[in-house]
C-alpha cells in the first residue's frame, strides 16, 4: 500500500473508486473497498471471486465480504471508534451514501472530498513513467502495422478495428477509448465514432490509445490518402506549429492555461481561433481522462512527472478537422514527448 496522509479531520478515509484502488495496493479486481487509516494501515475489502487474486496483488490486510460489503467496512470502522469517515464524495452515489449512512453508528460523521487520490496521481513515479512509456510505443508500433493495411474502400470501422487488433498483438489489453477514425468531411467531427463510411482519397484523422499494465498513451495522427490540397497544407502547418508552441511552454512551475494559451494564440493568428473548439489536453495514466486539465481556465500548475497530452485541432464543418496529439511528460527541465510517432506531413 502507498502511504498515506489522512485528508484533513477524518480518523479514517474509505475509497470507492477502482482505479484509484488500484494505485493505491495494486488491486485490479472489478470490486473493492479501501479504508485507509494513515500510513501504510489500510484494509481492503472485495469477494470472493478474488480471494486469490487479493492475496497475489495486496500487501494490506484483506477481507472477503460473502455479504454486501459496506456492511464489513461499518463494522471495523464501528469497531475502532472512528468519529470522523471520509469518502470520496465525487465517486459515491446518493444511494450508496443513505445506505452507509443509515448503517454507521450515529456518532460517526461522514465526510466529502473530491479529488484527493486523483490529486496524488497527477505525479507520476518512476516506474509509472515506464509504463506510460511502454504504452505510448505500443500505439505507435500498432498505428504504423496498421497502415501497412490502410487502403481507399475499406470502411472506418475496418480501419479502427485494425488498429485494435494491432494494439492487442502488441500487447496492449485494450484500446484506451473508443478508436477514432474520420475520413474526409467526418474529420470535423471531434469525436467521430468510426462507421461504415468508406475511406476515400482525401484527410483521415485517426486518434487512439491503449492501455497496458493499467496505463494508457493517447495520440492523433493525420494521413492524407493521395496528394494534399494547399488548404489542407496550410491549416495542417498551422495546428503543428500550434501544438509544438504548446510543448514548448510546458515545464515546472507553468500553469497548465498557459499551455492551452500558446496554441491558441499560433491558431488565433492564422485566423483559426474559432475552428479549436476544445482545450489543448488532459492527463493521463491509470485513466484516459485525469488531473490536470489543460485549457483555457484551468489553475493546474505543472510538475515533474506529469504525464498529459497536447491535442490542439481545428474542424470546419463540410471540409474536415486536423488534429495532432502526442503524450508528453513534464520533466525538471522541461519536457519529453514520449510519443515516437514523425508529425511531418504525410500523404499516403
Ligand atoms: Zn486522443
Ligand atoms: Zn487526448
């Protein structure tokens, strides 16, 4: 288990939420509690579907739970006199929070906090990094087995599911999202889900991510099947100079609006500002989406060992969208694109 601070004023902290579980012992079943009682005193709680799976994985105290398991958690947390239970309040629903409430003695108070694991998270260790790593050359490798396969007449869906296929033979367990694959016009979609429409000559936009060990890479690429117009020339220099401005800002100490303000400004001026309809990148790690969030008003400051992405794009209804993803990790100078994948221009 990873030590812990109690949050402020609660002898005791219960965790609900999986992944944060997860980080916290290494537990990856699919049904678990955690009640953390500071330091390295913790307790995990699952079934017995995982009685062996617990004991390989956790180095804490565990208890299989036959019965409901709130029940368990409000026996030893009735049993060792705790006054004061933290939750985490953004993670429980309000049924769950009568049913414990109803179930505690009264003398314990229940009390929210948001975020608080998620907040450890966001700095990634050592071998996290390695994992994020692994994952990010993962998608790499399979986006490029998968063009070896990309040609004009196959449908989006086929393009994605090759993808997928590819990622899994490389060894991730699975996409970290749903792949995205947009042809021609559909590419203004920002989150197109990939369809039955055939690939034609023209821009493709493909955005795609894998998890493996638990960590997941996320990464959009362009290809432009057959000769690109000037246009699309144009705005593809445009969002690579406005996403390499954004990597440039990036190091310790820089607030994450920062970073979303230098690609916007490289857009604004190529008269593009109102085509990037959403913020420049988010963090990443046991979840595709986490803490920090980079855009337009977000208070994040960067760290060392933040692994976030950079995604700038722009999308112009009945023409198309660009966007260029990689997966960069701050680091005490500044900062490391982890994504090997080339961003020159490619046609195929
Ligand atoms: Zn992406
Ligand atoms: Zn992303």
């Amino acid at each position: 288990v990873r030590r812990l601070t109690l949050p402020p004023e609660t002898d005791a902290f219960l965790v609900t939420k999986l992944h944060n579980i997860r980080y916290l012992t290494g537990f990856t079943g699919s049904n678990a509690m955690l009640l953390l009682w500071g330091g390295t005193d913790a307790i995990l709680y699952t079934d017995p579907r995982y009685t062996v799976q617990s004991k390989q994985q956790v180095d804490c105290k565990i208890i299989i739970a036959t019965g409901p398991m709130a029940k368990r958690v409000v026996k030893d947390v009735a049993r060792r006199g705790v006054s004061r239970l933290g939750f985490e309040g953004d993670q429980f629903s309000y049924a769950q929070y009568e049913g414990l409430k109803k179930q505690l003695p009264s003398r314990t108070e229940l009390k929210p906090f948001s975020g608080t694991i998620e907040t450890l998270r966001m700095v990634k260790d050592a071998a996290e990094i390695a994992l994020i790593r692994t994952s990010v050359n993962t998608n790499s490798r399979a986006l490029e087995n998968a063009l070896k396969r990309l040609k004009t007449g196959i449908t989006e869906a086929e393009f994605a599911t090759e993808i997928d296929y590819q990622s899994r033979k490389l060894g991730a367990e699975s996409p970290a999202f749903d792949t995205i694959v947009a042809a021609g016009e559909r590419a203004a979609l920002p989150h197109a889900h990939p369809g039955a429409a055939k690939i034609t000559p023209g821009m493709l936009l493909i955005d795609m991510g894998a998890f493996q060990a638990g960590y997941a890479s996320d990464m959009t690429r362009m290809v432009h099947l057959g000769k690109a117009t000037p246009r699309y020339r144009k705005a593809y220099k445009a969002v690579l100079e406005a996403q390499l401005a954004a990597i440039n800002a990036i190091r310790p100490g820089v607030k994450t609006a920062a970073v979303d303000k230098a690609a916007r400004e490289v857009l604004k001026a190529h008269g593009l500002g109102k085509e990037f309809v959403h913020s420049t990148g988010h963090g990443l790690g046991l979840e595709i989406h986490e803490p920090p969030r980079i855009g337009k008003k977000d208070k994040s400051v960067l760290k060392a060992g933040m692994a976030i992405t950079v995604e700038p794009g722009i999308y112009i209804e009945g023409w198309g969208g660009i966007r260029i993803e990689d997966t960069v990790l701050v680091t005490e100078t500044g900062c490391e694109i982890l994504t090997p994948t080339p961003k020159e221009l490619r046609e195929i």
